[in-house]
C-alpha cells in the first residue's frame, strides 16, 4: 500500500538512526494536527493573515516528510493574496486536511 509519506525522507533527516526518525516523528505528530486544526479555523474564519502563518509554518515539515500536498499548501498562501471567498479555497483545504489526517493515522501505525 502506498503511503502519503516518504519513510526514505524522514530517515534521510535522521541520518538513517531509527531512534531519531521516531523522535522527529513525534514532534511531527505533536506540532502539526493543532497547526492544521487552526489552518482550518482561520479559513473558515476567513481570516486570512493567520490562514498563511499557519500554512507557511507547516511548509517545511510537510516537504521534509515527503507529503504531496505542496502545491495545495502554496495554493492556500496565494489565497490569502486574494480577495476570493472561502468557497474557492475549501477543496483544497479539504484534500489537505484528508491527506495530513492520513499521514497522521499512518505515521502512528509505522513509528
């Protein structure tokens, strides 16, 4: 099966120590579902300086990961430049969100 994460990527960032993937996966699994949880709340706040603090502070951890949602992250941040509504935001938010909230459930099962 395939998984939303590259494990190759985060043992490249541990150095290849099993012990230190588990450590920086824990932080991942720690810092980023209340990130999202406010990257949510600020969309549907329409609030849209917070919306790309939150989705820009999850940028690196999302590419050192290895999660294919980079293109949608930086879809979220050109929207807060917009004067476009929610409406036009939510799929991608949405795909996000059920992408992360996969890699989370996944993240616990292999670490």
């Amino acid at each position: 099966m395939n998984k939303h994460y590259s494990r190759e990527s985060i043992l490249e960032v541990a150095g290849g120590d099993e012990d230190f993937a588990s450590v920086v996966v824990a932080a991942f699994l720690e810092e980023i579902p209340p990130d999202l949880a406010s990257l949510e709340e600020a969309v549907s706040n329409d609030n849209k300086e917070l919306t790309y603090q939150f989705a820009h502070k999850m940028k690196p951890n999302i590419e050192m990961f290895g999660i294919n949602i980079m293109k949608d992250i930086k879809s979220i941040e050109a929207w807060t430049d917009t004067s476009k509504s929610v409406s036009s935001i939510e799929a991608t938010v949405d795909k996000v969100v059920t992408t992360l909230n996969a890699v989370f459930e996944e993240l616990k099962e292999d670490f």
